[in-house]
C-alpha cells in the first residue's frame, strides 16, 4: 500500500516529462510515466499522509504512515511543513522571488502565484493549457496579495480536475489580457510537454490499467480512463497484482 504523493515533472531533451512520487512506511519511491510504459494500479479511497517537507526540495516520511480523512497530511506533518502557511495564504514571508499568473485551463480562468524560478514548471503541474506570468520578482506575502486582488467570480485560486480534460483555444485568456491591459505573452503550456493530452471517462478512483496514452497535470489516461492521482489518495495492487508490473 503507498499513497499518492504528486506527479512530478521534469525538464529532459527539451521536453517536460512526468514522473509519479508515491510515499510508504518505508519512504518514497518514483515511477516513470513514459508514453508507452504499461500501468496498473488502484487508486481508492482511503487517505494516507505523504509527510512533509522540511526545507525547499525535501522530503521527510510520515512516522506510521499515518491514516488522514482528508487532505494529504496529518496535523503533525502539516505543522512541520514550510509551506503549509503559505499554501493556506497566512502571512508567511518565504525568502526567494514569486511571480503571480493567470492560467486557462480547458474553458476556466485561473490565477496563481509560484517561486519565480518555477516557471513554467507550475503552470504544467496544474494541467495549465495556456499561462502568462504578468509580475514577477515581489515578495511571497506582496504576490499573495496580488493574487487575492485578482480573485473575483471569473478568475478562481483553483480548477477542479475533471474541468481540465479538454483544450479550447486561449481566446478566454486573451480577453481577460485585454481587459486588464496587460500586454504580454500568452504560453502555450501544453506544447511544452512529451504528451499529446488526455482522453477518457474522467475518474478519481478505480482501476487503471494498460499503457500510458497521455499525462495533463496530475492526471493519467490510458485512452479510456483519465485518472486524477490526487495527492494522499491510496494506491493498491489491482487483482492481487503488484505494482511491479507498473
């Protein structure tokens, strides 16, 4: 049994690929999710935490590997976590520069905030298909602001998953620039990645099997079911099989 830490993204031969973290009693483990590779997993409903990390770029397992009800931490591991105050938009002035976003993402707007240097590496984490950064370089509790600022009825903080299957063009986005009068680059963010999209009935658990036809985000399709490995869900073995054969 191990539990869904996030899909990860790295930048190689030019081209952002995914890869899955999942974390045990043991610790953690990483899965490549090439285009191709044969899968086969459950994800169901049970929650465990996925520890928490101490410093940028760490990770530390939760002791016991903690049963949670909701979320992806435990209240131990989520008071030990630096980001927890920031995720949660308290005053927590992390050093480092942040630049604020919109996002399209299928037929939504969003606006977000990240680590400067994280760009576009965020915007492909959340299954953005179109982004532009419109300021950058301020302090995290100035972008926090910012992002606050901009939050109204039409631009949300967040984009359920099941919203994030399907690519329209970026004309949303384009209007939304236009109004705000903010002239800058709009990023096709989906063409930065090694997969072509993702197709399928949209699940948040059950079974997934087969080979990988597409990752958006946090989700993987096999080309009949798009799975969203939400962070602190339980992945099992499917039909007493083990996830060896992924």
């Amino acid at each position: 049994m191990k539990s869904v830490v996030k899909v990860q993204w790295e930048k190689k031969n030019k081209e952002w690929q995914a890869q899955l973290m999942l974390a045990s009693e043991e610790g953690f483990e990483k899965r490549g999710l090439q285009l191709g590779r044969k899968i086969s997993l459950e994800v169901v409903k049970q929650r465990r935490c996925t520890g928490y990390a101490p410093a940028q770029g760490e990770r530390v397992r939760c002791p016991g590997f903690r049963k949670i009800s909701s979320g992806s931490q435990c209240g131990e591991c989520r008071g030990k976590d630096i980001y927890s105050d920031y995720v949660r938009g308290s005053e927590n002035d992390l050093d480092g520069d942040f630049s604020v976003y919109y996002a399209q993402i299928g037929d939504q707007l969003k606006v977000g905030v990240t680590r400067s240097e994280n760009i576009p590496k965020r915007w492909i984490e959340q299954g953005a298909d179109y982004a532009v950064e419109i300021e950058k370089n301020l302090s995290s509790n100035q972008a926090l602001e910012k992002e606050k600022e901009l939050t109204n009825g039409s631009v949300s903080q967040r984009i359920r998953k099941e919203n994030k299957l399907q690519k329209a063009g970026p004309n949303l986005l384009r209007e939304l620039l236009k109004e705000k009068k903010i002239d800058s680059e709009i990023i096709d963010v989906q063409e930065k990645t090694s997969y072509p999209g993702v197709d399928g009935v949209f699940s948040r658990t059950g079974l997934l099997e087969g080979e990988i036809r597409g990752v958006k985000g946090q989700i993987i399709s096999n080309g009949r079911v798009a799975m969203a490995l939400t962070s602190g869900k339980v992945v099992q073995n499917p039909r007493q099989k083990g996830l060896g054969s992924f």
